[in-house]
C-alpha cells in the first residue's frame, strides 16, 4: 500500500528547526517590503506607519545606509524585494509543509544573502567613519561592533 504524499511529516511545532525558519521568513516579508523597500522606493508609496517604523530604525539604532541609501544598496535591496521576497513565501509554505525540496532553494538562498551580506559589512568596516557617514558615529568600536 502506497503512503499517502505529506503522510509522516511530523507537526511544525515538532520540527523545531523548520518553526524557527517558519518564523524567520515570515518576519522578514514585512520588514523586506516596509522597511527596507523604502531604500528602493519613494517614500509616498509606504503607508505612514511604515515610513514611521524606519524613523524609530534610524533614530535608535544610527544606521547609515538605510539613513544613507547608497545606489550600490538601493541595488541590493531591490534584490531583496524581487528574489529574496519571493523566496520567503516559498520557503514559509515548504517549511510548515515539511516540503524536501526547498534544500537546494535554501542553500541558494543562503548564498546569495551571504554575498550581499560582504559589502554591507565592507561598508562598515572600511569607512572612513565621519568623513564618509557624516552625522553617524561610527568610531572604529562601531564599526567592529556592528
């Protein structure tokens, strides 16, 4: 007798591994469309809640790309919106579903944020702090600390 497809895939809430993901990609489809699309976008296509959810990301925690908006991150971001966005969906669904195939999507995903991660960190790191940020601290702690 055949087992039925999905048939001995353990609840999500079993498989705490597969719940963190679930978790991971579902927080970051807002905060990829909202908050880091606003990098990408103007302003006026986000409702004021959002633009007003950058302004607390911004006032708390100093970030000068995203206060910044470098065109070599506006290119990153727009990445973000139209391959990673799409891979969160995917990934949430093949995740709760305990779904095989999103092994190889995830490797690639991992991937390619990993790579966009490196200029991200470059940024920081190899600035010149006030000189090219000006308004942001980012003293040498700083920049090793983020």
């Amino acid at each position: 007798m055949a087992m039925a497809k999905g048939a001995g895939v353990l609840p999500l809430v079993r498989r705490p591994m597969d719940l963190l993901f679930v978790v991971f990609f579902v927080t970051h489809i807002p905060t990829s469309l909202l908050v880091d699309g606003q990098c990408a976008l103007p302003s006026e296509y986000f409702p004021q809640k959002a633009t007003e959810l950058l302004a607390f990301h911004l006032e708390t925690f100093k970030d000068p790309l995203m206060g910044t908006c470098p065109g070599w991150l506006q290119l990153i971001i727009w990445c973000e919106l139209l391959l990673q966005v799409p891979f969160f969906f995917a990934a949430t669904y093949a995740f709760v579903r305990g779904s095989k195939w999103i092994r190889i999507p995830a490797i690639v995903y991992g991937t390619h944020t990993s790579t966009t991660l490196m200029p991200i960190l470059g940024a920081f790191w190899l600035s010149n702090g006030q000189k090219e940020y000006p308004g942001y601290n980012l003293s040498f702690e700083v920049r090793i600390a983020l």
